[in-house]
C-alpha cells in the first residue's frame, strides 16, 4: 500500500512543476516581446529626430512634423 501512495505522490509532484515551468516561460517570452517593442519604438523616434531638417521655411517645418506622426 505505500508503494502505491509513493508512486502517486511522485507523478502528482510532476504535473505542477511542468505547469509553472510553462507559466514562467510564456511570461519571461511576453516580457521579453514589450521589451524588444519598446526598444524599437525609441529607435524609431531617434531616427526621425535625426532625419529632421534644420531649415527654418514653413514647408520643412510641416514636413517635418509629417514624419513624427
């Protein structure tokens, strides 16, 4: 009778251990994924800072802020 309770106690401590092994993975790839598009999303702002002309005219000016929207 122990060895039946043994044997069954061990295969019910391993369904769980599995279930938070998935649960930590799918959780540390979904911090992992807003990480990458928050880093991505400066990117995009520094680039559009960089390719903003100096010029002082109303039309660079409106050009300008197209590219920022």
């Amino acid at each position: 009778m122990n060895d039946i309770n043994n044997e069954s106690q061990k295969e019910n401590a391993v369904g769980p251990l599995i279930g938070s092994i998935i649960i930590i993975t799918v959780i540390s790839l979904g911090g992992l994924y807003f990480w990458a598009n928050l880093l991505n999303k400066k990117t995009q702002k520094q680039n559009n800072i960089e390719n903003t002309t100096p010029a002082d005219d109303l039309k660079s000016i409106e050009e300008d802020l197209k590219m920022e929207i």
